[in-house]
C-alpha cells in the first residue's frame, strides 16, 4: 500500500469514526438541542473526533471499505451506534417531559404551554419546569461528561465496522421506549393521587351542599393543591433522578453490549 492509498484509509476511518460521534449530537439532550446552531454541534464533533483519533487508529488497525455501497453501510452502521447511545438518554428526558404533561392535566394546566426551545416543541408549564430542572441537574452533575466517556468507550466495545445487529436491539429499543409511559406514572403519581382526593371530597361536598357551584371552586382548589404537592416532592424528585440516570447509564450499557 503506497503513501496515498494509506492516507485515503486514514480518511475513511476518522470519517467513520465522525460519524459516530455525530450520531450523539442529533437526539440526545443537552446535544442535540435545536437551539444549537448545526455549525456549531458539526464543529464539536470534528473536534473531539479530531482529538480521539490517534488514540483510535493506533488501537485498531482498520481497513475501510474501498465499494461505495459497503462504505455507505459502514456508515450507517457508525451512526445507529451514537444515535442509539443518545437515544437511551433522550428516552430518559422524555419519560420526565411525560410525568410533567399528566401532572399539567391533573392540576389545571393543561391549556397552557410554552415553546421548548430544545425542542422546538409546544410543552405544558409543569412539563417544561421538570424538563429544565432534570436538564440542569444532569449537568450539574456531569452527567453530559459520562455520556461522552459512553461514547468514546464504545469504541472499545464495539470497534469500527464492527457492530453485530440481532433482534434485541429491536426490542430493547421498544422497553425503553415503554419505560417512557412507566417512568412518566411514576413521577406523576402523587399530583394525580393528590388530585383524585380533591375531586372525591369536591364530590362529597357536592352531594351535601348542591348550592355550592362546585367548578369555580374545584379549579383554583386543583392548581393550589398542585402547586403545593409539587413544591413539597421536588426534594425527593432530585433524589429519583439520581436513581434515573444511573439507569441511564445502565441502559447505555445494555445497548453497546447487545451491539457487539
């Protein structure tokens, strides 16, 4: 193999190896927020694999793909594996965004919503305030560092064109998205169940006093008792997320072993 042959490979390994990186900067949070020019996340990417790839290259010793059309699988093979990575930690953001949309209904706020600008989504305001706090906390707590040290062990797991696609990646793919639902009911749980007492006793105090007009005062009562259950569980929800993003983690975990 002559200089330019060797240099050609070299190319086609470090964009592999962009690719993968990339794949992280399209879904998950914090990285792939829309309000982050495209420029600017394509910029990182290039950097960070512009840093990892000497690291990379004296690792493994890879030859690329000379045909297009196998090139072109190579390629996507690199970009499933840094989408799926950020997609396990989007489906976490996601079952918070959840939780916050059934406590918006079950409180009141359900016809209020703000443009997410991460999203570039309509969101409720309880939706969107869990949302921003369970973002900041994941940064707080470099949770965007371990997602990075995910991507750049992946290599170590899965080498370039290296990834083994089965069935369980479907699936895993689907329980994770299910845990959205489970996660969501979970963090709702006591809005809704505080929720469900008012209206049984607003119920109650219907049957006895049929004189009180009981929607102008269920209403303010339910965002009141809202707001007030929401204020008292946020200490606790910074501990659930603790137990959330080691999930996370796990999950992330789960998904570059299946892939090997």
């Amino acid at each position: 193999m002559d200089f330019y042959d060797l240099l050609q490979n070299h190319a086609a390994v470090f964009l592999l190896m962009m690719t993968r990186i990339s794949g992280i900067f399209l879904i998950a949070p914090f990285f792939g927020s829309q309000n982050i020019p495209v420029y600017f996340r394509a910029g990182i990417a290039f950097a960070i694999s512009l840093v990892m790839f000497p690291v990379i290259d004296q690792k493994m010793a890879i030859e690329a793909p000379m045909s297009i059309p196998g090139y072109s699988l190579a390629v996507l093979a690199e970009l499933v594996i840094g989408w799926t990575i950020g997609f396990v930690s989007y489906v976490t953001l996601q079952a918070v965004n959840f939780g916050g949309k059934m406590m918006d209904m079950q409180a009141g706020f359900s016809v209020v919503s703000e443009i997410d600008p991460t999203s570039g989504q309509q969101n409720p305001l309880i939706g969107s305030f869990l949302y921003y706090l369970t973002l900041m906390v994941f940064l707080a707590t470099n949770g965007h560092h371990v997602l990075l040290a995910s991507l750049i062990r992946s290599f170590d797991a899965i080498p370039i064109m290296g990834m083994n696609y089965n069935s369980s990646i479907a699936e895993l793919m689907v329980d994770f998205t299910a845990g959205i639902f489970l996660t969501g009911v979970k963090i709702a749980m006591p809005i809704t169940f505080a929720i469900l007492l008012t209206n049984v006793s607003l119920g109650i105090l219907a049957r006895t006093m049929p004189q009180l007009n009981i929607f102008v005062v269920g209403i303010p009562m339910q965002i009141i008792i809202g707001l007030f259950v929401l204020g008292i569980t946020i200490p606790f929800y910074i501990l659930f997320l603790d137990v959330l993003f080691n999930e996370m983690y796990g999950n992330i975990g789960i998904v570059l072993r299946a892939l090997q």
